[in-house]
C-alpha cells in the first residue's frame, strides 16, 4: 500500500499544470455578509477522478466518489463538480486569504487566487472641529466612515483642492485649516471608498467675518415736518444687528431708521453700530443730520431771516396760513420827502418805531388780493411790497383776514401786545 500511494503522488505532480487558465488573474473581492464565486476557467475535461479546493492549509472540500466537506464551511458552500467550481457565502474578514484548487484527471491541474473581504462603507460623515469657524483663525475638517476605508479624497465645491494653506494629514484623513480666509467658504467634499463600495460625505463651511466697511445712507439736511430715513449697512456673515444712537443715546435696533415729521430735536449726530453675534467684533459709522426751522419771527429778526420767511409763505401758502402768517401786496407810494425815496429803487424805514429793516428777496411770482399773479418788472418800474404780519398768537380763523378788512385795521389799528406782532416789509423784485 505505501509503495502504491508513493506512486500515484509521483504521477500526480509530474503532470502539474498550476494556474494556467484555471481560476481568472488577480485577487477577487467581497464584502462581509455577501457572497464569491470562484469560477474555473478553460476547465480539464472530465470525468474529473478528485477536485480539491483548499483555503490555506485547511480542506474546504474533497470531491471524488463522495464530497467532503469541512465542519466549518458546512452550509456556506455550493461545490459544481462538473465544472470544478466553488461559491463561498457569508463572508467575513477572516475569509481573506489565498485558496487553492486541484483537479484530478489523467493529470493534475492547480490553480490559486487571493480573495479579499473588505466591510462595505457606511454613514459617511465630515466634523468641524471648530462649532463656528471664524476668520483668521484655524479650523480642521474630519472626515470618516463606518467599514472598511480604503482611500480618502478632498474636493471644493466639485474641484480638487489648489489652495496653498490647506493641509492633508492622517493618511488624507483631516482637512486642516491654518488660518481662515472669506475665500475658504464653500460646499468640501470627501469621497471614501474600498474595492467594493465608496460613499461621499459633504460640509458647507462657512467663514464668519465682519462687520466691516459700515456706512450710512441719508439726507443731512432736513426741512422741519419733513420725512427722512438713514440706512446702515456692513459687510457681515452672519448679518449684523444695528443699533442706531442719537447724540449717544440708543434710540432703535434695525437697519434703517425713519422719522416722519422732523422736529428740531432730530438734528445731531446719527451713529450706526453694526455688531456680529458670531464673531463678536464690532464696527460703528457717523451720519450728520440738521433739520432747518422756520419760526413766528420777532421784531428783531434779522434781513436773512425776513426773506426765508417770505419765500416760504411764498412756497408753501398753505403752511405760512396755517403758522398765522398773511400775506399782502401793498403798491409803493411816490414819496417826495427828503428822508423817502421816489421809484423802485429805494425804501423808507422811518414810519417804524421798532428795529425792523427792509429786507430784498427775489422771488418769481406773487399773488394779488384778487387771486392774480403780480407781474414784476425792472428795477426802473413801480417795485411791489409783500407785508408780512407774524403773529404769536393763533389767529381766531383759519383763513387770513381780507385785503379790505387789513386796510382798515392799518388806519384804526386795535391795541395789541407788541410783543406778539411783528409786521415785515420785503419789496419783491424781478431778478
């Protein structure tokens, strides 16, 4: 018996052919849990006399008369002896290794292939080690998967990474940051993959900066009763909030700040405060505003103030009525007395016990008693006057009293406060 089986061992390896077109080049791949074929190719013809598929040094299965299996790889195999073929299912890590098959015929062929099994990749995922990254300062990117990871690779908004200041480390593991630019902000991505599967993972980063380059928009000058609004802006992620002050006292928390009916109290200086939550820093802007008024002038006033005065009546007639102010045209009479002068060109101050002066304003147009324009001419001709009669006190009606009535209160005048009344004279000319 041993003489034999020294012969038939002799025979069988002197007729090897190992691996030639018997199982496919180069390693096959499998995923835990799933399931290989080992597929002979170009197989000897049968009948075969044995076929033997080993894993390492341990039988797997021995197919002559009967089939063998192994205790192990009972119910994990299908065995194709036509063929020589072997399917290994339930696969796990410890299956990776070299398998080796041998068929029996008149000779004996061999083949042998390497088997990897890799976990497949799973809930992929990018972590900031930073929870709000800010600019200047540093931030790392991490990136990993459940299973088994083969390789890693970055990406920017769907183009591989250029930047200088970006480092990989940790076998492409971790994404660092140095020092964070506006320009870093973007959607990174991580591709992690094995020869079985790959997932990627995505994280927009956003770089907080700012506030920065605040400024305000506005009107500096402002009519009294007029409406104005002040609009700060400042380059900000996330947007700043604002805080507006007057004179240095907080008066509103927007961006914009309106005042429907400026009084004079609204003249100062306006300043924006823009300040980021995120960041923390601050950034603030000046804004310069004056609200011009027009007031029930005195007997005082001076040449300026009468014309602003008559220019507004002027303009706004309904609100000089409105202010208890009446408007009169008086033509100039043709004096010959040694302190008044003839024409147009001159004035007489004398018939007034106060400080008044005559004051000159050009305007464009003015209404007669009668609802007419007046119509102005040279300096050579007839000049006309506009009086004006500033009263402290409200008038009893809401319209001024008429031209006729005005005359005969002139000739009897009623006693009055002289403190409340102030009668001005503008002589109105063409420019």
């Amino acid at each position: 018996m041993d003489t034999l089986a020294l012969f038939i061992v002799s025979v069988s390896f002197t007729g090897l052919t190992s691996g030639v077109g018997l199982l496919p080049d180069g390693p096959l791949n499998g995923a835990v849990g799933e399931t290989v074929m080992f597929t002979t190719v170009n197989p000897p013809e049968s009948p075969f006399v044995t076929t033997n598929w080993r894993f390492g040094d341990k039988d797997i299965i021995v197919s002559n008369i009967k089939n063998y299996t192994s205790p192990e790889y009972e119910g994990r195999i299908t065995f194709f002896p036509s063929t020589g073929s072997l399917e290994l299912r339930s696969l796990s890590l410890n299956d990776s290794g070299e398998y080796t098959v041998r068929i029996t015929t008149v000779r004996e062929f061999e083949g042998r292939t390497t088997l990897r099994v890799y976990e497949r990749i799973s809930n992929p995922s990018i972590t900031s080690s930073a929870k709000e990254a800010i600019e200047g300062n540093s931030v790392n990117l991490t990136c990993d998967a459940a299973g088994s990871v083969f390789t890693r690779k970055w990406m920017k908004d769907g183009s591989d990474l250029n930047q200088a200041d970006i480092i990989l480390y940790d076998n492409n593991r971790v994404l660092s940051f140095q020092r964070l630019n506006k320009t870093d902000r973007g959607e990174y991505s991580c591709n992690i993959s094995n020869p079985i599967n790959s997932m990627e993972a995505k994280h927009v980063l956003v770089v907080n900066y700012g506030p920065e380059n605040t400024q305000i928009e506005g009107q500096h000058h402002i009519s009294l009763g007029d409406t104005f609004t002040l609009t700060c802006d400042a380059k900000s992620e996330p947007p700043a909030n604002f805080t507006w002050l007057l004179n240095g006292t907080e008066i509103l928390n927007s961006p914009e700040y309106t005042k429907k009916n400026a009084e004079a109290s609204d003249s100062g200086n306006y300043t924006c405060q823009a300040k980021n939550i995120i960041t923390g820093r601050s950034s603030s802007s000046g804004h310069g505003v004056t609200v011009t008024v027009f007031s029930v002038v005195p007997s005082s006033c001076s040449g300026g103030c009468i014309a602003g005065i008559v220019i507004a009546c002027l303009v706004i007639p309904g609100a000089a009525a409105a202010a208890g102010y009446f408007i009169y045209k008086k033509k100039k009479s043709q004096k010959t007395s040694s302190n008044q002068t003839v024409g147009g060109g001159g004035q007489d101050n004398t018939a007034y016990s106060g400080n008044e002066e005559l004051n000159y304003v050009d305007i464009a147009v003015f209404h007669k008693k009668d609802g007419g324009a007046v119509q102005l001419g040279s300096q050579n001709e007839t000049s006309e006057y506009a009086q004006v009669r500033g009263n402290n006190n409200p008038p009893s009606t809401s319209s001024p009293p008429s031209y006729e009535n005005h005359i005969q209160r002139t000739k009897k005048p009623a006693p009055q406060d002289a403190a409340n009344v102030a009668e001005l004279y503008a002589q109105v000319r063409k420019k």
